[in-house]
C-alpha cells in the first residue's frame, strides 16, 4: 500500500514536488531542529540554581578553573578572586550533599587541591587569608593542605624543557601540552605559524568539505580590541598573535548539517594546537560564544560575513624562560566512557 507522501510524489507536477522539498526541509526545519535543541539546552545545562550532580560538578570545575589562573598570573595578586572562592564555597557544600562519595571525586579533589595552594601562596600574608578562611571550615582547610599537589592549582616548567617537542611521540606531545596565557615578548611571524597550519590542514570534515577558515592577527591594536571584546583576557598582556577560526556555512548542504561547523572547527582547532605544541609555541584557546552585541562588534572588527560561525580564538606566543600554568586535572576515562556490546 503507497503512502500519501509517495501518491502525491506520483501525480503532483515535478516542479510542484520541488518547491515543496525546498519548501519543508529549508527554514522552517532548521527553525524546528534550533528550537528542538535550545529546549534540551535549557533541561539541562548547569544554571546558578542546578542540583544535579553533574550540573555541579561543572560548577566546580568552572570556579576551580578561575581560581587555578589566579594563582598561576605572573602577577600573583594576594586575597584575589573573592567572588569564585564565594562560588566555589556554595558548591562544595551543595556537592558534598548531592554526592556520598565525593572525597572519591576528581572535580571535589582538585577543588581541595586548589584550595590548598591558595593558602600555601599566601604564607607570609596571612592577613589576607581571612575571606577564604570566612568561607570554609578549618576541617576543609586541613584536607585542602593534605591533598597532592598534583590534583589541582598550578604547576610550572621552563621553555628549555619545550625545546624537542618535534622529537615527541604522539601520546607525550598531548600529555605535555597546556594552555599557556602568558607568553615571551620575543615577537611571532606569520612564518613560524605557516607549518602548524598546514599540518592541522589534514583534520577531517564531513565529506571532505574543509568548511574551517583562519585569520592570524598580528597587528596590536586589532588583538586588544578583539580580546576586550572576548572579556575571558583580562589582567594577561597582549599575546603575540590571535587566531581566529570560523566555520564557513556554504560548504553545508541541508538544514540539519547547521551545527557541523562547530564540529569540524573544534576538530582543525584541536590539531591546530598540537601543532603548534610541536612546533615549540605556545598557545591557549578562547571561547566565542558571545552574547548579541559583541558578536555583532567581533564580525565589525575583523570583517567576519554571516555566512561564518565563529567557532575559536587561539592565543599564540613564544613559551617564556618559565612557566606557570593550570592544572586542569581531567576526569578518568570511565566517568565519561559507556560500552555497549
């Protein structure tokens, strides 16, 4: 028995079939599928108001992470970071409800750690530990000091140490990279960034369609207007050079390939930094998830067309004599991983 949809394929003029295809899967798909998937964003993602473990854990990680680049800034400033330590005091306390378990949990440990090294970095300036000690019990502050070092806050290496990185395997490469937001003054050349490109080139993309598009900013005053734009480089001085990664929308063929570009961009930028890690420069990503305005300002700025989503900011630079960084530990691979046979 012929479907409804297959009798009017059979006696409709072509033309009319057409205009009716164009028609059904044009806007008005891509209008339900956004909807679609801005209805299951709002479900779940980790509001201040969230109780679900998960959701909290993210918080956690969020404040941690705030905390982490503080005590790793060159210019370390005592009693910083008041309103994450209030943040982060909120949901560890909600998280040790949530979760039996939680001294067992990667993000709670590396809250501790965290904390820890706070305290440790302002031995000498006691006077300035009194908002943090306001916010947790003397207990926590005792575990926070037990926890190994590397569970979370900093850790810090010399750029001799970055100097074979072309020589490194694979798995020793990924191991060793970390975002580095503070970089040498020695000035950086289109030329040195040419060969990471090309070798993030081979990232795969759907169909082989290479939708990802590069703008490498040198010139000073595009960069601090870009990243003031940005907001998530405040207090750092100015990198080197800003890369810009967009995802060109006119290599996609249907309404549901709308968000590829993130995927195929977030792949090139993931090789990209490896690349550049190889190379021996350092590099950090930044988000580009904006509001309206700003985003509106960024494609005013650097002359960005609709028909591109932005998908990336990577800061590069040459490594400094030593570096400071975020811990950033990651969770175990079970926590994420769900076999099914």
């Amino acid at each position: 028995m012929t479907s409804l949809k297959d009798r009017l394929k059979e006696t409709l003029p072509q033309p009319i079939v057409s205009l009716g295809k164009r028609i059904l899967n044009g806007y008005p798909s891509l209008v339900m599928a956004s909807l679609r998937e801005a209805c299951y964003f709002n479900k779940s993602y980790a509001r201040d108001s969230a109780k679900g473990v998960l959701q909290l854990e993210a918080r956690m990680m969020y404040f941690t992470h705030q905390i982490e680049k503080g005590l790793s800034h060159k210019q370390f400033r005592y009693g910083f970071g008041k309103n994450p330590l209030k943040n982060l005091s909120v949901v560890m306390d909600k998280y040790r409800k949530a979760d039996p378990v939680f001294m067992q949990r990667t993000p709670y440990l590396s809250a501790l750690a965290t904390i820890g090294e706070y305290v440790r970095k302002h031995e000498g300036h006691e006077q300035t530990l009194a908002y943090l000690t306001s916010l947790f019990s003397p207990v926590l502050l005792r575990e926070a000091q037990e926890i190994p070092h590397d569970e979370g806050g900093t850790l810090t290496f010399s750029s001799k140490q970055k100097e074979n990185n072309s020589e490194l395997s694979f798995r020793q490469l990924n191991e060793n990279r970390h975002s580095i937001r503070e970089f040498s003054e020695k000035p950086l050349t289109y030329s040195e960034i040419q060969p990471a490109i090309e070798m993030a080139m081979r990232t795969p993309s759907v169909c082989n369609r290479q939708p990802t598009r590069v703008r490498v900013i040198l010139n000073r005053d595009l960069i601090a207007k870009a990243l003031e734009l940005q907001g998530g480089f405040k207090g750092y001085a100015m990198p080197p050079a800003l890369m810009l990664l967009t995802a060109d929308n006119r290599v996609f063929m249907a309404p549901q390939e709308h968000n590829e570009g993130y995927t195929d961009g977030g792949l090139f930028g993931m090789n990209l930094l490896l690349a550049l890690e190889e190379q021996g420069l350092a590099a950090c990503p930044l988000n580009t998830m904006f509001r309206n305005g700003p985003e509106k300002a960024t494609r005013k700025l650097l002359q960005i067309p609709s028909n591109e989503v932005l998908v990336m900011y990577i800061a590069v630079g040459h490594f400094p004599m030593q570096c400071t960084t975020c811990v950033s530990r990651r969770l175990p691979a079970e926590s994420i991983v769900t076999v099914i046979e």
